[in-house]
C-alpha cells in the first residue's frame, strides 16, 4: 500500500512516464531528462520548472521530462536511485538519457538549497541550451560539453525501458 503523498505522487508519476514511453514510439526530442530531488531542494525545482517551460514552449511530450522526490522522499525515487546507481548523497540531479532504450547515460549534479545558492551550479543552462539548439535545429542527438561535473554511467539493467518495467519498480 502507498504509505505517503510521496509515494502516492511519485508512483502515478511513474505510470504516466512509463505509459507515455510505451505509446511515444520513435521520439525526435534529443534527450529523456530525469530529475531526482528532494522536498528540500527548492534550488534544483527551479531549474526543473526552467526545463519544463522550455520543452512545454516546444511541444516536448511529458514522457522526456520528469520529476521525482520534488513532495519528499518515495519508494519510487528511491528505486530509481538504486537502478540508476546512485545514492541519496547523489541527489538532487539530472539524468540525461537519449532513449528508451539507452543503457549509458549522463547525469549533473544540481545545487540543492535555496535559489540564491547557485554558485558552481550554473551548468544545467548550457545543457539546456545544447538541448534547444538541437531541438530547434531538428537534431535527435546532444552533444554534451566535456566537463568534470557530467558523469557516464551505465544502468544495472539493460535500457532505461527495462528499468521502468522491473518488479521493483512495480509498486505498490
């Protein structure tokens, strides 16, 4: 049974990503963004709602843009944390995948307090903005700065599709 309004969030959250990834077919947006935070990470919200007004202005389909943990802790973020090899010290991020079916991914490291505390953390807009360049352009890959705050990782399961669709994260 879900045990809070996080876990009760979270999960309908998750069957509408997996069942817009499901019905989506082939998508021609360059990147699947995941957002993982915290009740408390009123910073990294911030620069999700900046996401998320960006791909709204664009027509983006919600399936390439999600959020979880925003109402506090849930099942659900924690099992995505773990899938996707992370910590709870690793949160608040964005995950950066371009598929469904992608195993590799990218994620940045966001600034987690309050807004005024972006100071190092100002790396997501020039992703962004990769990522309406290429949109704009009609171009279906991003081509991610070489930095030290962007880390490759790799999922435990086969694709990021295998990930949504594992007993574990078929709740309740």
């Amino acid at each position: 049974m879900v045990s809070s309004h996080a876990d009760s969030h979270d999960l309908d959250k998750l069957t509408r990503w997996r069942q817009g990834l499901a019905e989506a077919g082939q998508s021609h947006f360059p990147v699947y963004a995941v957002f993982l935070v915290g009740l408390e990470h009123s910073a990294a919200h911030d620069v999700f709602r900046e996401f998320r007004s960006s791909f709204e202005g664009r027509s983006v389909p919600y399936e390439n843009l999600v959020i979880f943990g925003q109402h506090g802790v849930s099942k659900t973020s924690q099992e995505l944390s773990a899938a996707f090899g992370l910590s709870q010290g690793d949160i608040p991020l964005l995950a950066l995948f371009s598929s469904p079916d992608a195993q590799t991914f990218h994620t940045l490291h966001l600034v987690g307090g309050s807004p005024s505390e972006t100071a190092g953390g100002d790396l997501w807009r020039d992703i962004l903005g990769r990522i309406e360049t290429a949109l704009d352009a009609g171009v279906n890959t991003l081509d991610l700065p070489s930095t030290t705050e962007i880390f490759t990782r790799s999922l435990k399961e086969s694709s990021l599709a295998a990930v949504l669709n594992s007993p574990s994260m078929r709740q309740p």
